[in-house]
C-alpha cells in the first residue's frame, strides 16, 4: 500500500515539473485561446449588429422615419453604400462608438444622396478596407430614404489628417479661388479611411480620401 502511494507521489512530481518547464508554452496557448475567443466574440457582436441595423434601416424605409438599431443607441442608419457588390449601411454621427459598427455620416455635411457634399468615414481595417480596390470611374450607388443617387468617382489621393479642405468645400474649386461652401457644392461623395491599409501602426495621420460627383438620381418610388 505504501509502495502505491509513493508511485502516485512521485508521478504528480513528475507531473508538476513537467508543467513548470512548459509554463511559458502553458501560458502561450492560454493567452492564444483567449484572444482566439475574444476575436470571435468581437466577430459575432460585428455579425450581430449588421443585422440589427438592416432591420432598422428597412423600418426607416417603411414609415420614412429615425429607428435605432438597438435601444440603448445614440445613432441610426441614415443611407446604405453599394460598391462593387459591397453593401454597407451607414450610422448618424462619425464618432469611434458608432465606427465600430459601420461606416459613419459626418453631420456637418449634406445626407448621401443630397445635393452637396456628403462625408462618410469608416474604418480602414474592417467595412471601408474595399476602398484600395476602388479607381477613377468606378460607380458608388448611395441610397437614403426618398431617393437614390448614382456617384462616379473622379479622384483618389492621400491627405494628411490635417488638410481638410476636403471636408469644407468643393474639390471643384482652384487652390487659390474663393471657396464654395457645402451648402452650395455639387453634389458630390466624399469617403474617407486611414491610410495605409495594410500598416499595424495604430492612429496613422494619413487619410484615403475617394471623391465621386453625381451622375444619376432616381426616386424610390419611381417605376423606372
């Protein structure tokens, strides 16, 4: 019986060193299990969440009014973007809480497919990480509650954070020409990510700037 107890003995020793020398691999697979989980929570939340908006989106399309995705939410869907068979929906209020979800609307500018200047920001690594596929010429379908608008895009260039001239006044206007406020813009669309895409840097200071004008408008209702 004692013979029995000390070869339990020593096999939870061996044990016991066996994980001491594979601590740092222990806590390796750990750490990987946990932010293996994380992400996948933080993908399902994302997946979650795109469906709660579109329900939204289709309530505001139904009775013309506001509806928040989810009650607690400072935001609503104002427009849905389709590029290249990318659909996205974007959120009232270009703030880091409503970025997490989709793509946003700088309040300060025109509603997509309004006359003037429409802004939209999103993220470079999740909805807008499209955009580096994107050229000259290429069609953006911008849809809000009343109306459609085709835009074709006539730039793309890369700004520093701090050049906003973009964000105030036509990008029609000569450098040195008096400027055109929003208000009275062409319509156009202007979108906006960081830049570079592919960068592990967080809080690049370089911004992806994709400018389209107006083309075509149709009403929601029209037959054609």
């Amino acid at each position: 019986m004692q013979s029995l107890y000390w070869r339990k003995q020593k096999t939870s020793q061996s044990i016991l060193k066996w994980a001491w020398r594979q601590k740092w691999t222990m806590l390796l697979m750990v750490a990987g299990l946990y932010q293996f989980g994380g992400g996948l929570y933080l993908y399902a939340k994302a997946q979650f969440a795109q469906y709660l908006i579109g329900h939204a989106w289709q309530a505001s399309l139904q009775d013309g009014g506001p509806h928040r995705p989810w009650p607690w939410a400072d935001t609503y869907p104002v427009a849905e973007l389709s590029i290249k068979g990318h659909q996205w929906y974007v959120l009232a209020g270009a703030n880091a809480r409503n970025l997490a979800f989709a793509p946003t609307h700088l309040s300060a500018s025109a509603l997509p497919a309004k006359p003037g200047n429409s802004i939209i920001v999103g993220h470079r690594d999740t909805q807008f990480s499209a955009l580096k596929s994107l050229q000259v010429g290429d069609v953006i379908m911008a849809t809000n509650l009343t109306q459609q608008q085709t835009y074709q895009i006539s730039s793309i260039r890369i700004a520093d954070q701090t050049q906003l001239k973009f964000m105030q006044f036509s990008e029609d206007e000569p450098e040195n020409s008096p400027a055109t406020p929003l208000s009275e813009a062409v319509p156009s669309l202007t979108l906006v990510t960081c830049y570079p895409f592919d960068s592990v840097l967080p809080n690049p200071t370089l911004r992806y700037v994709i400018r389209a004008v107006a083309s075509q408008t149709t009403a929601l209702n029209d037959p054609a």
